[in-house]
C-alpha cells in the first residue's frame, strides 16, 4: 500500500500506530506515534504551526516524548497499537 500525508495523518490524528520506515541511510526504523494532542504531554504541544515539508511528516514519539519525522514515501508498514 502506498501512503499518502492525508490518509496517515487520518490514522495518526486518531490513535497510536506503529510506523515503520526506511531511513535515508537504508536501515530500518520503527516508531511509536501519534498525532493526537491528549497523548502528549502539554509542554510538548507545538506552539506554532509546523513547518510542512514537503513529502516529510512530522510526528509525535509517544516512547521517547519528542517530536521526529519521516519521508512518507519510505513508509513500508503501519500498525494500529
């Protein structure tokens, strides 16, 4: 399935999925996230608009409690948790 920013940010804006991707450097990274403000702490809320990036999807990483991002078109699997 290939995805796009609209349908992931559908997905990220309503739980917590398991995003699997290729880095730039060819290794594999998985990441725990999520788009939904009630699942990360208040201090950690974007205080501004975030800058979009063309094909990039900035995201909130619930395990490590920051903010990351990745290329939507290196996504190769993404899993509700």
């Amino acid at each position: 399935m290939e995805y796009t920013r609209r349908n992931l940010k559908r997905m990220l804006s309503k739980n917590i999925w398991e995003v699997t991707f290729r880095k730039i450097d060819g290794s594999k990274r998985t990441l725990r996230c999520t788009l939904v403000p009630n699942r990360m702490p208040r201090l950690k809320h974007p205080k501004k608009k975030i800058k979009i990036i063309k094909g990039v999807l900035p995201v909130f990483e619930v395990d490590l409690k920051a903010w990351r991002s990745f290329r939507i078109k290196s996504v190769k699997r993404v899993k509700v948790v």
